[in-house]
C-alpha cells in the first residue's frame, strides 16, 4: 500500500505531518503498511470486518425499525498517541473526574456551588437530569461516578479539549477491547514495532472498582455483583453480556431481581441470592417505579428504598446526568478551581450558552459558523452543524432556541483533527476522529490507556457516532521500549 498520494489538507493529522511525511512515532507503522503485497490489506481488513461478525460484536441504531443487528464499522488502520502526551491527558482525566464527583457530592448536600454563585442556581433546578429524589443520598465512599466516558477531541494544533463528559451508561468499552484483539489476529507482525499498553485488563479493574462499593453489612466475604440491562433489543447489549461475562458476573434484568427484607435479591435456580452491587445499564428514570417512572418494567420496584439504606450500590448513582448536561459542561473548569484549587489541564472547547442573552444573541447572529447541540441528546442526534446547514435549517433552530435557551449551547466548529482511513476504492483518505477514553473511580482513579477512537467515516462529516455512520479504530498509547506489550 502507498501512502504517497495521502494528503493531511491542512488539517492536524495522528499520522502524519503537515508537510506529508510520517510522524517521527508513526514511520515503523507506516513502513510496516507500505511492506504489504498488493490486495493484502483489504484482505485482511476483510478477515476483520468477518471476525467482528463471527463473533458476535454488533449494534443496534436506536429507532432503526428493522432491528437488525450491525457490525460497529472498524478501520485496520489504528491511531499512535505518545505515553509522553498520554500521561498529561491522563492527569488531565483524573483531575477533572475527581472535580465533578466533588460536584455531585456537593450539588445533592450543601450546594456550596451554588451558595457562592459559581454556577448560576437555576441551570442546576432547571436541568432535565437534576433528580430531586436523590437529594440527600449518600453513596458509598462518597462515589457517584464510577465508570465515564470522556470525549477528547484536537483541534487544528493537535491541542486536545474536552468536548463533553458521559457520567450515566457510558458505552463503547468494549468495542475497545475487541478491537485490540481483533489487530493482534489481523497485523500481528505489527506489533514488534512497538510497546503498546494494554487494554484487556478493564474488566478486571471495573470489577474491583464494583467490589470496593459494596456494603460493608454483605452477605458473604466475596460481593455478589450483577449487570442490569434492558435487555436485548438495547442498542448496547453486546456490551453488556461481553462485560458481565469478562467479568464473572450475572446480566440480568429488572424481571429478575426482587426487593426484600430492605435488600436486592436475585432469582435463581436454587432460590433467592442477596445481591450486594448494581452495575446499571439502564436510565435513572426506569430504575425503580416506586421512586421514578411508574410505567417502568425495566427497573426493580423497591430499588432505591435497599440503596439508601445501604443493603445495595449502585454504579453509577443515581443524578450522575446533571454533571453530564452539556450547559453544565461549561462550568467544569469552574468546578476544577472550586474544589480542587486547580487549573484545568485539559481546556473545554468555547461554550456559549443561549440561557444567557449576550451569548444567545451571539449564537443567533453567528449560526452558520457554530456547532448548536440540545443540551441532553446522545449519538449526535438533534444538533446543528452551521457550515453545513442551509438557510431554512438554521430559521427552524432559532426557534427552537427562542422557545428553550436553556436547552442549547452553541460551539465553534472545531478542525477535528483527522486519521488515515482505509477507503473502499483501496485508498487512503483522512477521516476525522475524536477519542473517548475510560474512567473508573473505585480505591483510586484509573484511566484506560487510549480508548475508544471513533472515526466519521462520511466524507468531510464531523459527527463521529455509531448511529450516524461512524466507525472505530484501534487506539496505541505507545510507550518506551522495554515494557510489556499490549
């Protein structure tokens, strides 16, 4: 395969650089590419796509009204990041997880936030995620949000920001893990050219972060932990089997728990068995319809009664959404000073939030060159890309910002930066990308080296969601020779 004809387009490329030659950490991967007889890529970019199908690694696009099950689209070609680099944006992670936890603590006790007016009282009591039944609640170890999912992005200096956090039912881990595995088995050979960190050792650390919430009062020495899912018509329960099964832990659904003696029980073939921790995959609006939606066959009546009593933890807590509104994302920085008395290490991207006038009226004047997103949607549904919208488009989103400010934020639109993408006439062309990676608070924080890359496969598309065309990458975090490989 020839990367000569490749061109970055003046845009920040994880391959390669400005003037077109590789990256000092991309050139073994390039030149190991460039070895390939002819067809022999497609070939194995093939095998990948039938492993991946083999397999069993699927989604399913929500409102899709045929149901079927798909492969997540996945490019062979995986994204190099420095550990040098790695380790500031992990820092970076950390900090900002612990703030929003501090957050969450504060937001559902004292609001110490609010009191001294460094996030404005109403966007808080006005957020469709701030649940009222969860004030007062106390976790264990004071930990709302065990599992996130970040996004990063770069922009055109390669400088990486934080577009938005996931701090409910993050998804996409393992679609992380398979792809590692799946590279090893397609370009093994490649794998001599580097030391990769590893990634197959999540489950194992999302488990212990779920056996160090367990109540102190359990049953046994070992906590009894359990998936919840919706079930299998859920977009993501492939991920949830895949990790209930990595992990050693029983996916069930709401049908098969029961509240009794102030605890959670699991039906069992050989009778009940007292569960100990809840890792939900389910909305908090479903959980338990004696608290939330009554209409819920999802969740487990009597749910939140055992969690606030402390026979049963729950991951993530209940409220975690209002740390993930995209308005309240604005304030993430603020929170970072607050608690932490800190800067941020990884910068937001500029936010203007159309519940202030100044910054409504700014959004409204400037649309065909912002980015305008609803302030809870997900998958990149319900927003607004201003380059590429027509007249009538951005006549129809101003009303809709008239009519709810509080409901929509606008940013610029960033040069997502942009990676080699295998393309079906046997091409390369840059594709942008962003990067979510993992985060698990249990004894301490760990972050997941790399992490999910997603690709927009469409041709000069930002939107980078499974649900809209989007695929995946392998992502390298490459470290100094000598340490074990991936």
């Amino acid at each position: 395969m020839d990367f000569s004809k490749y061109k970055t387009d003046g845009f920040y490329d994880e391959l390669f650089a400005g003037d077109g030659n590789p990256r000092e950490i991309a050139l073994p991967l390039i030149k190991a590419f460039e070895s390939l007889p002819s067809g022999e890529l497609q070939r194995r970019q093939e095998f990948a796509e039938q492993t991946f199908l083999n397999t069993g690694v699927t989604f399913t696009v929500t409102g899709d009204k045929s149901g079927i099950d798909r492969i997540f689209p996945f490019d062979l070609i995986p994204r190099l990041i420095d550990e040098s680099e790695w380790l500031r944006v992990e820092k970076g992670l950390k900090q900002r997880i612990r703030a929003l936890n501090l957050f969450l603590q504060d937001i559902y006790h004292e609001q110490r936030i609010l009191k001294e007016k460094i996030i404005p009282a109403e966007l808080i009591h006005s957020g469709k995620n701030f649940l009222k039944e969860c004030v007062g609640l106390n976790p264990a170890q004071k930990i709302w949000c065990h599992v996130t999912g970040t996004d990063l992005v770069r922009d055109a200096n390669g400088v990486f920001h934080v577009l938005e956090d996931n701090l409910r039912c993050p998804s996409g881990v393992s679609y992380v893990i398979e792809n590692r595995d799946v590279v090893k088995k397609t370009i093994p050979e490649f794998f001599r050219h580097y030391s990769i960190a590893p990634v197959e050792n999540y489950p194992q650390r999302l488990l212990e972060t779920l056996r160090h919430i367990a109540p102190e009062n359990r049953s046994s020495e070992e906590p009894t932990v359990v998936v919840l899912t919706p079930g299998i018509h859920n977009s993501a329960y492939f991920e949830h089997a895949f990790l209930a099964q990595r992990m050693g832990a029983e996916l069930v659904e709401g049908k098969d728990l029961v509240a009794q003696d102030e605890g959670i029980y699991m039906r069992t073939t050989t009778g009940s068995k007292k569960v100990d921790v809840i890792y939900r995959r389910i909305d908090d609006s479903f959980l338990d319809p004696q608290v939330f939606r009554p209409d819920s066959y999802l969740g487990v009546p009597g749910l939140i009664n055992a969690y606030r009593k402390g026979q049963v933890a729950l991951a993530n807590a209940p409220g975690t959404g209002i740390a993930d509104d995209k308005v309240i994302y604005k304030f993430v920085p603020d929170m970072i000073r607050f608690y932490l008395s800190e800067e941020a290490i990884i910068p937001n991207v500029p936010t203007y939030l159309c519940w202030d006038k100044k910054e409504r009226d700014y959004a409204l004047d400037n649309m065909e060159k912002l980015v305008i997103k609803p302030a809870n949607e997900a998958g990149g549904y319900g927003m607004l890309i201003g380059p590429a919208s027509t007249a009538v488009q951005r006549a129809e989103f101003a009303e809709k910002i008239k009519a709810q400010p509080r409901n929509y934020l606008a940013q610029p639109t960033l040069a997502l930066s942009r990676a080699p993408t295998l393309i079906k006439d046997k091409c390369f062309e840059g594709r942008h990308v962003d990067l979510r990676p993992y985060i698990l608070y249990g004894k301490d924080v760990y972050v997941m080296p790399g992490g999910l890359t997603r690709v927009a496969l469409k041709k000069g598309s930002l939107v980078v969601n499974s649900s809209q065309g989007g695929g995946s990458k392998d992502t390298w975090v490459i470290r100094k020779r000598g340490t074990q490989n991936a």
